[in-house]
C-alpha cells in the first residue's frame, strides 16, 4: 500500500506557529551568529599569517572567546530541534510551478532553506563530535568546519532577510494570537501553550550550557555532567594528549636532553640543570583549548625572550618551537615576535609548585598568554629562526 505523503494542512498543533519559530529563531540567531564570531577568532588565533596580527592581550581572551564559542554551540542544539519541529509543515507546502515568478522564487528559497538545515545540522554535529575528541569522518575538522560556517551564516542572512516580514509581525502580536498562523491550525484548548513550550525550550537550552559549562567555568564542574573535561589531571589541570600517546616518554626523560635556541648565527644549546639555573618568572595563565576546556595554572619557568637573547635573535622576530613529539600536526608551531618577546611567555619548568608533570610536557613546555591550547607545544626541544 503506498502512503500519500502529508499536506501542510494536516499539521494542526498551534505550537508549530510562527509565533513559536520565530522567537526561537532569534535565539538560535544571537546564538549561531555568537558561534560565528568567536569561530572566526579562534581562527585568527589559530592562523599565524593573518593582516592584522593576533593581540597577545588579555592572557584569559582565548579561555573566553572559545568557551563562549562551544557554549554558544551547545546552546543551539535544543534551539535548533525546537526550531526545525515548528517549521516542520512547511517541508509539505503546496509549491507554485517552478515555471511562474512565484514558483522560482519558492525554489529558491526552499533551496536557501535546505542549505542552511544542512550547513547548521553539519555545523553543531562535527563541533560537538570534536569536543569530544570523536573524528567518524575522513575530511579535516577545521578547514571543514571553518568553510562551513561561511556558508550557514550566509544562508542564515539570507533567510532573515526573506523572513523579516512575518518576523516583525510575529515579535509584534502577543505569542498566542493566531492571526499569523498556517490555515487548518486548531483553535486554542487545553494542554502545552506556546507560552510554556518557549519556557521549556529556554531551560532546554540552559541545562545544556549548564551540563557543559563546567568545562571552562570551574566553580560550575560540579553540575556539569556533560563536560569533556572534569578537571582531573596531573598538577590539577587536565591533560590533552599524553607522553605516552605522543611517544616522547623516553626522548622527554633522556638525561642527555638539551634544550636549543638556533639564532641565525649561533645555536645554543642548555640542559634542564641549566635552565633551572637562569632567572625564573612565574605567570599564572590558562590552558585553553579549542574544545571548550579550559583550566588556570601558575607557571614558572625562563622568559622565551631571555632565551632568544642567548642566540643574538632580535626583537620582534616570529620564531618556530619543535617538540620532541616525531609527526602530527601541533609539534612544530610558530610564536609570533609580539608573543616571543611578551615577558609571561615562559618556556615553562614548573606547574602549581612542582616540576612539570611529563603529560604537561616536561622536561619543558611553551606557554604564552591568549594562546589557544594547540599551540602551547609541550615537550619542546628547540627554538629556532625561522630560515
Ligand atoms: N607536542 C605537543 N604539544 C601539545 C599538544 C600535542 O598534541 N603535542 N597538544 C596541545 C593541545 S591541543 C592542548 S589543549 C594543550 C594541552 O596542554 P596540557 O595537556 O598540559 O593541558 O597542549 C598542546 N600542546
Ligand atoms: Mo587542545
């Protein structure tokens, strides 16, 4: 037996209304276009060829701007599944023939649809998948993730702008008037109200950035049963990858391991002794990653800017720092001048009192303030020139 598919007008509840998709869609608005901005910094951050160079101010920026960019994400979830069950009855509009002016202006705007579900479906799944460190596909993350949030936020422009009509008169009439509701929509009766599903759908969307938070916000570690990052680690932060998954315990425990400083003309080259014995400078700054986790330590160790010194390398000069971790793509990353020179950009020694863990990087690690996590390299065995 073959099933007709449904007609908008079988779709009755009155929750499935402008009235509702519109409110939630300026929510999941402020929300994608929260995700967009701070995705864009965490680029900006990330890139190290950008126009305008990256600021080395404030040490906690990157901590803010990336927590605010996973929450903001998180926060769309049950705004867009709200969003998507309202609009729903719309996917079996009647549709004009595609022949007159109206009917290619429909298509048009389905399509614009189609690509933003799309693009905003993608967008939330491979976020969330790689705060949990889960890659079930075989494409980049961040090249992917990053074009594809050009072509949601586009779309998402395109589709308030098509929709601000019926958006300014849906914000204007009280929510459970039903002058702009689809014809076939019941009259009002017992049971949810467009009211109280708005209210469900905003705690919806709190107990999700509230289950996550704690992540980034450490007094909230407690509630936030969903957090990737619990705050268990070695020298109470956590750990993102290990000596031992990035195959450095016995390069990074060698008693012959020296640290160098090539400069253009001399190389450099001190053991962990000699650089316990340089002047020391401690700096509490975070770790914060581009998953959303965050945590504060107080490092201490010898100013890079010291250590360039020792090679005759000037001021000002973006130099490259390579781990002892052999392959991947964070072992060897590049320190812009304006950090290098920064005085709380530490080749760290020490963390919350005690010598470096080895997960934390030991015998010793780049940290710099507003530096996204990725690029505060552990287990680092030179600076170099870059040639
Ligand atoms: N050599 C090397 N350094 C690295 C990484 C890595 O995989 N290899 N991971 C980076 C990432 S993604 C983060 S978030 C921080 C985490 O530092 P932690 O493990 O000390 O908290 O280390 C960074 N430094
Ligand atoms: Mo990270």
């Amino acid at each position: 037996m073959r099933t007709a598919p449904p007609r908008e007008s079988d779709f009755t509840s009155r929750l499935r209304s402008p009235a509702v998709a519109s409110r939630v869609g300026v929510a999941l608005g402020v929300c994608f276009a929260l995700a967009f901005v701070t995705g864009v910094v965490s680029h900006w951050a990330q890139a190290q060829t950008w126009w305008i160079p990256y600021p080395t101010a404030p040490a906690w920026g990157y901590r803010v701007t990336q927590g605010l960019h996973t929450l903001s994400g998180i926060a769309c979830i049950p705004l867009l599944l709200v969003k998507l069950w309202t609009v729903f009855p719309r996917l079996f509009q009647a549709m004009a023939r595609p022949t007159t002016r109206t009917g290619l202006l429909q298509l048009l705007e389905r399509a614009s649809i189609a690509v933003l579900v799309a693009a905003a479906i993608f967008q939330l799944v491979t976020g969330l998948a790689n705060a949990a460190q889960w890659y079930p596909w075989g494409f980049g993350f961040i090249v992917t993730h990053y074009a594809m949030a050009w072509v949601a936020i586009g779309a998402l422009l395109v589709h308030v702008a098509v929709k601000l009509p019926v958006i300014r008169a849906a914000l204007g009439a009280d929510v459970e008037s039903g002058a702009l509701d689809r014809p076939g929509t019941a009259p009002r009766s017992a049971g949810l109200t467009r009211r109280g599903l708005l209210t469900t759908t905003w705690v919806a969307a709190v107990v999700a950035v509230l289950a996550s938070a704690g992540n980034t916000v450490t007094p909230l570690r407690r509630v936030s049963g969903l957090a990737v990052r619990d705050g268990e680690g070695p020298q109470g932060v956590p750990v993102n990858k290990s000596a031992e998954s990035a195959g450095v315990t016995e390069t990074a425990r060698d008693p012959g391991f020296r640290f160098a400083v090539v400069g253009a003309d001399r190389t450099v080259e001190l053991s962990r002794a000699e650089l316990e014995a340089m002047p020391q400078t401690s700096a509490t700054l975070p770790i914060a990653c581009v998953e959303g986790w965050s945590a504060s330590g107080e490092w201490s160790g010898v100013r890079v800017r010291d250590l360039l010194d020792l090679a005759g390398v000037p001021a000002g000069t973006d130099v490259a720092v390579q781990s002892l971790q052999q392959g991947g793509v964070y072992t060897r990353t590049t320190l812009q001048g304006s950090f290098a020179d920064h005085p709380d950009t530490l080749l760290a020694l020490r963390l919350n009192g005690e010598d470096l863990d080895i997960d934390h990087g030991f015998p010793c690690r780049v940290i710099a303030p507003n530096r996204p996590g990725v690029l505060q390299t552990k287990w680092v065995r030179s600076i170099e020139v870059q040639a």
